[in-house]
C-alpha cells in the first residue's frame, strides 16, 4: 500500500513542479527565443489547459489498460515532453513539449489519487489521502524555487530537465508496484 502511495505522490509531485518551474524562467526563454509576453505565457497556459484534458483521459485510461500501464505511459510521455522542451531549438518544439507534460501531469494526478484510494482499507483512506495531498501541495510550492536555483546555477534548460530524475524513478517504482487493474 504505501509502497504503491509514494510511487503516485513522486509521479503527481513531479507534474506538479513542472506547472511552476517555468514562471521564473520567462525572462530566459523570452531571451532565448525572442519571444513576447503573450507567448511565454502560452507556455504555462498550454500546460494547464492540456493538464485539464490529461484529467479528462485519465478515468479512461485506467479503466481501458489499468493503472500500472497508465502511469507507464503517463511518465513515458512526460519524460518526452520534459526531453523536447529542455532540448528545444525553436518556440514550437517548446509548446508541444510543454503541452506533452501537461497531458501526462494531468493523467498522472488523479491516477495517483485512484491508486491510494484503492490500495487502503476504509479506515485509513483519510490519512493515505491526506499524504497523497501533501505532495500535491509541496510540489508547487518548491517549483519556481528549484527553477529559480535552476537558471542561476546552469541555464534556462534545467528547468525542463530537473524533473526527468523524478519521473524516471517514478517510471521504474510505479512498473514494481502499482496495483495491474
């Protein structure tokens, strides 16, 4: 159970600081690609609009593969999408890949939820949601610092790629644990 819980708080944790690492960054990537506010901003927008659509599918996906294949292919498109806009070379590569994330944070969120809801008996229920939710909240709350940390010790790059360690380990812990169906 818990095994299963902490594997869904570092896939849900690592979508929620991608949503906020980006906003210190504008500047760079402003810089970088030359581009306006308006079309910086459509990175953070891109994310949470496609987040709201990754939401969406999530219910879908457990029920048509499970919740060990969802979470797989959740932290796999992630990965890619953290990979594109980290590695990008042009404004449209950064989109898709911001987009990409979005999709994958938005399957990976209620998933987690789902799957500690599921793992735990009635009368633990509140307390393994209570966890799942404190993840939830850290993460924002530690992205626009790690990103800030990000830029200043490296580039603008790092704020894309500081995620891929959490949700390659949450790829490999999840393909252990999570429950098949």
């Amino acid at each position: 159970r818990w095994l299963a819980t902490i594997t869904c708080v570092m896939g849900a944790m690592t979508g929620g600081l991608a949503s906020t690492t980006v906003n210190v960054a504008f500047p760079d990537l402003m810089g970088a690609f030359g581009l306006g506010r308006d079309q910086a901003q459509l990175l953070s927008t891109g994310y949470f609009a496609s987040q709201t659509l990754g939401m969406l599918l999530s219910a879908w996906m457990i029920k048509s593969f499970g919740e060990r294949i969802a979470n797989i292919v959740a932290l796999s498109l992630f990965l890619l999408g953290a990979a594109m806009s980290g590695l990008a070379i042009d404004t449209v590569t950064l989109i898709v890949g911001r987009v990409t994330q979005g999709v994958s944070a938005g399957v990976l969120q209620p998933l987690g939820m789902a799957v500690t809801f599921k793992v735990f008996p009635r009368d633990q229920k509140g307390f393994a949601m209570g966890i799942f939710a404190m993840g939830n909240v850290l993460a924002p709350a530690l992205g626009p610092t790690l990103g800030g940390i990000a830029i200043d010790v490296f580039s603008w790059r790092y704020i894309f790629l500081l995620t891929l360690p959490t949700a390659f380990l949450a790829l490999i812990v999840g393909n252990l644990f999570l429950p098949t169906q």
